[in-house]
C-alpha cells in the first residue's frame, strides 16, 4: 500500500428505532420476533383509501433525543413523501421529512481516555422522524433463488440522525456511536439493539488529498450492510486504504466524469466492501409534502420542559464520578458506559464502603466478570450495594486481604449471605495485632538468612515469609505481616 498521505472524512447516518408499542402513523405493535407479515394492517402496507395518524410518543422521544443533541428545535415541521421503489416498500414512498425537519445544527462531544484523540465536538446536519421499511429476505441455498419479504417492520418509528462529515479516523467513528448509543440508551428512547435491528449505521467517506497547491478529494461512498461497531471500524479502515489504491490506478476527483457517489455494502467474512450500486441525490426521490399528515409545532416552551427533564447525560455524569468519588478520567468512562443501573450502584457501593477507588475497582473488575458468568444484569445481582460495602470496609480496615475477600463475596453470591455471616461460614476471622506479631516474630527468628537480606536493602525477600505465614494461619492479611515484619528488622 502507498504511503501518500491524506484526510479522511467521515460523516455518519444512524438509524434509531424508538421505543414506542406501536408504529409511527397506525397501531401496529412494534415487538420484535412475530411471525412474518402478523404486524401489519391497510395504513402500513399503503392500502388505498387509508390514513396514517401520527404516534405522539414517538415524537416526543425524537425531541428528547434532538434536545439531548444540543440540535435547534423549529417551532414548525412538516411530513414528506421519499419515492422510490422496492419490494419491501409495500406504498411506494417512505414517510420523512425533507427541508423542514424536526430539528437540526446540533452538536455531541466525544472523547477517547486513552488518548488516540483529543476531546471534540462533531457537528449534526440533522434529527428527522420517518418510518421504516419492511425486510427482505434473500435464501441463497444451494438450488435456491428465492427473496420472501417481511412487512412487519414496514411503519416502525425511526429517528435519523445525521452527523456532519467531521469525523477523521475510524477511532473517533465508534468514539461518536459510543457515546450515542449510550445518550440513547440513557434517555431511555431506543434499546439500540443492532442485532435487532433498532440502531443501524451507514457510514459516508472519502478522502482528501494534497495534490500541489490544491487539495482533491476522492468520491464519497456510503458503505452499508454494518451489524456493529467494531464492523463500522473495520469497514472504514478498509475503505480509507481501497480508495488510496484506487486514486494511484485512477485518479478520479469527487464531482468530475467517473466521480460520482456510490454505494458499497461491506462483506463481514471477507472483510472487504463490494460496490452496489451509484447513490441517489435528493431530487431522485422526488420529496413533496406528504397531504395526509399536518404539520407538527414546537413551541419554546415544549422545548425548555423537554431539557428540564433530561436528567444527567454521560458527559456530564463522568465530570460529577471524578470529583464526587475521586476516580481517574479511564474509570468513569468504563462505569458510565455499562450504563446508568451500574452507575447507581458503584455510587450506593462507593457511599456504603466510604471509598470511591475501591468501590470503582470492585465493580469494574469482580462484580462485572460475576455478572458475565451469571448472564444477569445489575438489577438481578444478588449481593446489594450495602452488603459488598459492608465488605470493603474490612478490606480498608485490614481486617480481610482482597484475595480473600474475593472468595467471600462470591460465597454471598451462592448463600445470598451478609459478609459477616460469608466469613464465618469461610472459618475468616479477625487476627489480634498481638497474635501478628508474636507471629511475625517467630518466623524472623526462624529464618536468620531472610532477616539478612531485609537488612541488605533486599525488600522481596519479605515475601517469602508472608508465604510462610499464611500456611500457618490462613486468616492474615499480607500488607500487616510485610509491615511488622520490616519494622520489626528496621529495630534489629
């Protein structure tokens, strides 16, 4: 691969489906799962002669999200028809919004803690409410040719969300979904479930490139067919080097003969995008009002209730972990992003133990590998936040080291005890100061060459008789016998 330098540029769709009972202009549920074609009725399916009412709820979820966006709110937007033709498309067009859109010329903030990319904002063309289409099913057997078509998700409730193209890396890419997923997820608004099918992401990129005086920029592709995040990152990358490759075999400018958009879909097994067909402009979908449906108004008003009742979003949330619990930057990131359940509880765990870096600790590393082997959620965890705090605070008062007190919390998990009854049913008890040092003793005045070392500045050497101290009583803490041990041969 050459190494000409370049930008890339990215700009990415998402396609969110809200979380409402019923489609967006008739009440047709939404449930994922049924069977094919059970979910449908003559508004959804375009029978002549019926009408579409909008759903309020999924309204007032996309101006939730708008608002959250940092997007404007008009206070008048309109429906328009989208034409275009395919099988899974039973009327004909798609109910969208065209030049008047619900909101628009917003902003979200990423970040990367571990420092691939400084903290910036990424720019939002726009947020516009439309129904989906339903789904094509292609059965590619061997001796088979057959495409069946399921309409049950013709009409669902989709929020697009359009960044502007400020994103330039594929780092920042899943940086920017991240951080949406989890706005989403947060608000409450989407399940953004991908394998479901409830968030789905199309990716614009192409290339700038010095060229003399000038910069050229390569022709955009919109890069489809992506089941995840990690897929957008890969699909990016590749695209990014296909285009390079492509620009020294022929250098073809965005705008010029041979310069036209395209869509590519990205093939997860090959790992490759393969051209699909040259992208639409907007006049190929011959948008006009749409004259079943009125207008829908904002007011200021509607708009200021809507941002009182956000709550605090994850941006905002991992600023108050970090001065609140005195976490690092990393932490708060890993407890914000598994969402706002596992935020509640560290904070009830970092009150009841009084110790925010532990509580941080204990939960990103024991309490989610727990959760991972149960295949449960926070809510279903049976120790509380009260109980696990009852814990560390033995830890924090030396009476228990961590690596015993990692057997007793999953004893609690298995008897759904308290930590005191875990840690009788364990035989763990608290040793007398008195008995460690008695203890300590003996083992120094049993070994004369490790005490020798010790003296010699050789600090290892001290573990050996932590080894040796814990065969003769399980129940000593570790730190307590380094710390006699060496005050007790700093005396010698």
């Amino acid at each position: 691969m050459t190494n000409t330098a370049y930008e890339t540029i990215i700009g990415l769709e998402v396609h969110v489906q809200l979380q409402t009972g019923t489609k967006l202009f008739c009440r047709c549920s939404t449930s994922f799962g049924a069977e094919p074609n059970t979910q449908t009725c003559p508004v959804c399916i375009g029978m002549p002669g019926s009408l579409p009412v909008m759903n309020q709820k999924a309204y007032a979820l996309g101006l939730k999200t708008a608002v959250a966006l940092n997007c404007r709110i008009p206070e008048f937007t309109k429906w328009d028809r989208k034409q275009y033709f395919y099988p899974d498309l039973p009327k004909g067009y798609q109910i969208s919004q065209f030049d008047l859109p619900m909101s628009e010329h917003g902003w979200l903030e990423i970040s990367d803690p571990k420092g691939a990319f400084e903290t910036k904002k990424i720019g939002i063309t726009r947020a516009h409410l439309e129904d989906d289409a339903g789904k094509s099913m292609h059965d590619e057997a061997a001796g088979k040719s057959d495409s069946r078509i399921d309409l049950n998700r013709t009409g669902t409730p989709l929020l697009e969300i359009v960044s502007d193209p400020d994103l330039r890396s594929a780092d920042e890419a899943r940086a920017y979904l991240t951080e949406l997923k989890l706005i989403l997820t947060y608000l409450g608004v989407s399940d953004c479930n991908m394998q479901e099918g409830s968030l789905r992401v199309d990716a614009n990129i192409n290339l700038h490139i010095p060229s003399g005086d000038r910069t050229v920029a390569t022709p955009i592709v919109e890069v489809k067919n992506m089941n995840s995040f990690r897929a957008v990152e890969r699909a990016l990358l590749y695209e990014a080097g296909r285009q390079i490759e492509a620009w020294h075999t022929n250098p073809v400018e965005l705008g010029s003969p041979g310069g036209h958009k395209t869509t590519r879909g990205w093939d997860d097994q090959l790992q490759i995008t393969r051209i699909q067909r040259q992208k639409e402009e907007s006049s190929d979908y011959r948008f006009f009002p749409d004259p079943d449906l009125l207008p829908v108004t904002a007011t200021a008003d509607d708009v200021a209730a809507v941002r009182g009742q956000l709550g605090e979003l994850p941006a905002a949330l991992r600023v108050s972990l970090v001065k609140k619990h005195r976490i690092d930057e990393y932490d708060a990131h890993v407890l914000v992003n598994q969402g706002r359940p596992l935020v509640d509880y560290f904070e009830d765990l970092a009150a009841a133990s009084g110790d925010g870096k532990r509580a941080s600790n204990w939960v990103q590393q024991d309490i989610l590998r727990l959760l991972n082997e149960m295949g449960e959620t926070i809510e279903q965890f049976p120790v509380k936040a009260s109980a696990l705090g009852e814990l560390l605070k033995s830890i924090g008062a030396g009476d228990i080291d961590n690596t015993r007190a990692k057997d007793v919390l999953q004893e609690m998990v298995d008897s759904q005890s308290t930590a005191a009854d875990a840690m009788v049913a364990l035989g763990i008890e608290k040793v007398d100061a008195s008995d460690l040092e008695s203890l300590c003793q003996e083992l120094l005045e049993a070994n004369p060459a490790i005490v020798a070392d010790l003296k010699a500045g050789k600090r290892k050497a001290v573990g050996a008789l932590i080894g040796q101290a814990k065969k003769k009583n399980p129940n000593v803490n570790p730190a307590q016998i380094k710390s006699i041990c060496m005050e007790l041969v700093n005396k010698m």
